[in-house]
C-alpha cells in the first residue's frame, strides 16, 4: 500500500520537474502536489531522484535548495554537468543554462565533488516586459 503511494509520488514529482522549464523549489513542489504527500515523502523522493541523477540540486542566491531535470545524467555517474544558473532577482525564478559551462581548473590538491555556478540578474522574461 505505501509502496503504491510512494510510486505515484515519485513519478507525480519526477514529471512536475521535468515539465517544469524553470527550478522549483521543494515547497513549491509541495504546493503544486496539492496534498498528495506529506513533506517527508516528497524529502525522500527528491533525494532519491537526485541519487538516481534524473534531477540536481541548485542552492539559489538566497539560500533555497532548488530542483531541475537531469538531461545527460544517469545512475552510473555522478552528475556530471556544470552547467551556470540563472537566479532573476524580478521573478526569482532559477533557470538552468545548460549551454554555459564555465570553463576552470582547480589546482592541485583540491577534489571536486559538487558544483554551484548561479548568476543572478534580470532574465530574458522579466528583460522583455521591462522594454515593452
Ligand atoms: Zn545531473
Ligand atoms: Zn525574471
Ligand atoms: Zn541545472
């Protein structure tokens, strides 16, 4: 019975990201579930999809763990992009820029593990209602 509930958590919640063209954050997707799981639930079937590498965290500027689609990553790798993200500070939406990818080296000594690259400014939206 549980395992049922959570399924449909997970496949509810993996989708609403994916479908999502911008990050939500897990109390946005707790709103958009509309009841459907308690904050436990959609906890755990966020970090596991983000085990599974169908979807990476993004911390925005202001502190809030965000959530995005994983498009080239799977199970076998760790995520593997490093890829920049856009946090508008008119709508503070967080977009994935997935074709930027800084371009670094750190040096010796130093392991990489997790990587956060977040502009923020005025997106290409809030832009184009700002020169109407
Ligand atoms: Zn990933
Ligand atoms: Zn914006
Ligand atoms: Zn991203």
């Amino acid at each position: 019975m549980k395992q049922t509930r959570n399924t449909v958590a997970r496949t509810t919640i993996l989708e609403m990201i994916q479908q999502s063209p911008i990050a939500m954050s897990q109390p946005a997707i707790q709103h958009a579930l509309d009841g459907l799981c308690d904050r436990v639930t959609i906890y755990r079937v966020l970090d596991r999809l983000s085990e599974e590498g169908k979807i990476h965290k993004i911390v925005n500027v202001n502190g809030v763990v965000n959530y995005a689609a994983c498009n080239t990553c799977n199970h076998q790798h760790t995520h593997q992009h490093q890829h920049v993200h856009f946090s508008c500070r008119i709508c503070n939406e967080l977009t994935c820029l997935e074709t930027v990818v800084p371009n670094f080296q750190l040096p010796e000594g130093f392991q990489q593990e997790e990587t956060f690259f977040t502009i923020s400014g005025v997106c290409n939206h809030c832009q184009s209602v700002a020169d109407e």
